[in-house]
C-alpha cells in the first residue's frame, strides 16, 4: 500500500458562509485545510457546507441551460446511434454547440447487453472501424467482430463524448414535443413546416401530466433536431410518432420483422433528414420507414449515428442561421 499523502495547502474555489457564535453570516477566507489520503484509519476530507454543494451543482447546471436555451444541434437519445452521431459531430466540428436530451436517468439505451441479456455484442464489418477510433477492444471473427461486453463499448463512448468541451447531456430529461414553425427555405405558396427545436421537461413531471395540474415545459431552439429515440417503446419513436400526430407524415411505416441483412444497410443507408430541420437515426427509422429490425447486432447503429452527424452538418452548412433559427 503506497504511504499516507498529507497535503499541504487544499485551496477553495469559493468563500463559503457560515454562522458564528452568535448567528451571523461570517465569510471564510481561502487557505490551506487539514487533508490526508491514508487508508489505515485517517483519512480526512477538506470541510465543506451543504449550502456549497447545492450552488455548485444549480450554478453549472442551470448555467448550462441557460447557455444551451440556443443550441447548434439537439439529439434526442442517448443510446448507440446518438452517442455515435454526437462523438462524431462533436470532434468533427468543435465549433458547435451539441446538446443531447436523454430520458432515463442512465444514458445508453440498449447497448448495455447483446441479445437476450447476455453481455457481448456483435458488430458487424466495417463498422468495427469506429470501435477502433475509439479504442474499444474486440474479437474478430471474419466478418464481424465481437466486444467481451456492451457495456465496454457504451462506457467508453458515453466517456469520451462527456469529455468534448461542446457537448453536454442533460438525463433525465423527456423531449415533450417538437418546435414546429413555417418552414422559410419552402417554394413559395406551400405551407411547409420546419422542426426548429424541442420541448423538455424533467422526465418524471412527464410521466405524471395525468396525475397533477399543468405543469409547462421548457424549450430549445437549435435549427438541427437529430432523432434517436429508438423503436417504439414507452418513449420510442417519439419523433416518428409526432409527425404523424402532427400531420406531417401521413402513417408510421412500422418496424418489420427481423432480417439482419437487409435491416442494417437499410438503416444506415436510410438516416436523412426526414422533415425540413428533423434527422432521423437508428432505430427509430425502422418505425418511420417500415424497414426490418436487426435485433442483437450494433454496427448499424454505429453507422447511422455517423451518417446522421454527416446530415445535421449538410443542413448547417446549406442555410444561414441568426440566434438558432434557420433565416434563409
């Protein structure tokens, strides 16, 4: 066991405030606290007031909402094809803004186990080129490759994508309804409509509209909204859903049957933008389109994520954008 570390000075970043003797506030000065790393038996922490926790946390979070009221990019979905097309989009162009709106409170969708609950999972070629970049390890077996357990592929993305300095991921978070607004790039005398933005709320207010009175959403404006909700489900195919809703897509397409090879390339080669400011990937596709499903394979997924990156850039760079609104 390496030695007991003392630390000599532990410096704070803010004054925190407490009370004296006599209940007056009383600032803190920054300056050095008795702190130890030991494990056998004295380990000591720097002190710290519970009012310090909380304004650290509502500081960065709610600042971070604040900034982000205006994304570049929104992606709902959390799970392989966002968090391939948020990686992706995120080292390619570091000059945008990406924000990702997960509902559960752990991020990752279904590629935390292969099929059936069991733990590796299969990636079909070239898609393992992607695990490759991001360092993941695997088997090769020909024509596919195979990682020792999902959760190693999931963890590691989900890590280098929270690392990105212009991504950030709010969890926990339900996208309620799309921003839909008189599409201005539509040829004249149409009436085509552009997804500009989405709807949140925490998830659990979502899940209880039913149970309480009103309780009224939050929004963002962002002139690319990426969907990668998944099949259909409690939350799944939550874009796909709306538009039809919404009357903008007459009838879902409905997930087919499962036939690996014809899902996957239909998948990624499928992955557009499916309404004006509205990209589509993974697997909600299959619900939009009609196409079949590919159950315990993930190299689609990987691809799609990446496409979908390529489309929210093609629409970036085609349009003129003033304060997250596509003008012309």
């Amino acid at each position: 066991m390496a030695p007991a570390v003392t630390y000599d000075s532990q410096l704070i970043d803010e004054v925190p405030l407490l009370l004296n003797k006599n209940g007056i506030k009383a600032s803190v000065s920054n300056g050095t606290y008795d702190v130890k790393e030991d494990y056998t038996g004295d380990y000591r922490f720097a002190p710290i007031e519970e009012a310090q926790v909380s304004r650290a946390m509502i500081k960065r979070y709610f600042n971070m909402m604040y900034e982000r009221a205006i994304s570049d990019v929104v992606i709902i979905g959390a799970g392989s094809a966002g968090l391939s097309c948020a990686y992706y989009l995120g080292t390619t162009r570091p000059d945008l803004k990406i924000t990702i709106i997960e509902a559960n409170v752990a991020p990752g969708g279904g590629a935390w186990l292969g099929g059936q609950l069991m733990t590796p999972m299969v990636v079909r070629k070239p898609a393992d080129r992607f695990l490759t970049e991001l360092g993941v390890p695997f088997e090769d077996e020909g024509a596919f490759v195979v990682v020792k357990h999902a959760a190693l592929f999931t963890s590691t993305i989900l890590s280098r994508v929270l690392a990105l300095p212009n991504v950030v991921l709010m969890n926990a978070t339900a996208v309620e309804d799309l921003i839909v607004r008189p599409d201005v790039l539509s040829p004249p005398g149409t009436d085509r409509q552009r997804v500009a933005g989405v709807v949140t709320n925490w998830t659990l207010v979502a899940l209880n509209h039913d149970t309480q009175s009103c309780m009224d959403p939050n929004v963002i404006t962002a002139p690319v909204v990426v969907s990668a909700t998944g099949h259909d489900g409690p939350m799944g195919a939550f874009s796909a859903k709306r538009l039809v809703s919404m009357g903008l897509l007459k009838e879902l397409g409905n997930m087919r049957g499962l036939d690996m090879n014809r899902a996957e390339p239909a998948i990624v080669n499928g992955t557009r933008e499916v309404a004006p400011g509205l990209v589509m990937t993974g697997m909600e596709l299959s619900e939009h389109d009609g196409s079949n499903r590919m159950g315990p394979t993930f190299g689609a997924m990987m691809a799609s994520g990446i496409k979908a990156a390529h489309e929210a850039m093609r629409v970036l760079d085609s349009a003129q954008i003033v304060d997250g609104r596509i003008v012309a």
